[in-house]
C-alpha cells in the first residue's frame, strides 16, 4: 500500500498550523485572513511614476502617494 503524506499548513499571520480538507486553501481558519500565506512584510512590485518600477515596502507605497498628491 502506498503512503499519502498530507502537508501541515501554517498561517504566518496567526500561527495557527491545520490540515488542509481541500486542494485550495482560501484562508485560516482561525484569524480567517485571506493571506494567511502572505507575510505582512512582504515587499510587493509598484510603479510608482509612469514607466518605472520597483519594489519597495508596502508601508512605503501609502507614504509615497500622500506625498505625490
């Protein structure tokens, strides 16, 4: 008989570690953040003017655009 090995997820927002009853997971359930897989810290690629890109902390995107305006 073949061994099925099931993955132990773990929310990096909360913690909370679970098995998974479905193929796609859609959010933790104990926190119920969507981007229970997402770090909070984790830099994203913007384009902050026409034509120039790069990657900067999200925190820094808010900051950037209150300046802009």
């Amino acid at each position: 008989m073949t061994e099925v090995k099931i993955p132990q997820l773990e929310c990096v927002r909360c913690g909370h570690k679970w098995i998974a009853r479905k193929a796609t997971i859609k959010k933790c359930p104990q926190c119920k953040s969507i981007y229970w897989d997402v770090p909070k810290d984790q830099k994203r690629l913007v384009s902050v003017k026409k034509g120039s890109k790069r990657f900067m902390p999200i925190s820094s995107v808010k900051q950037e655009k209150s300046k802009v305006t």
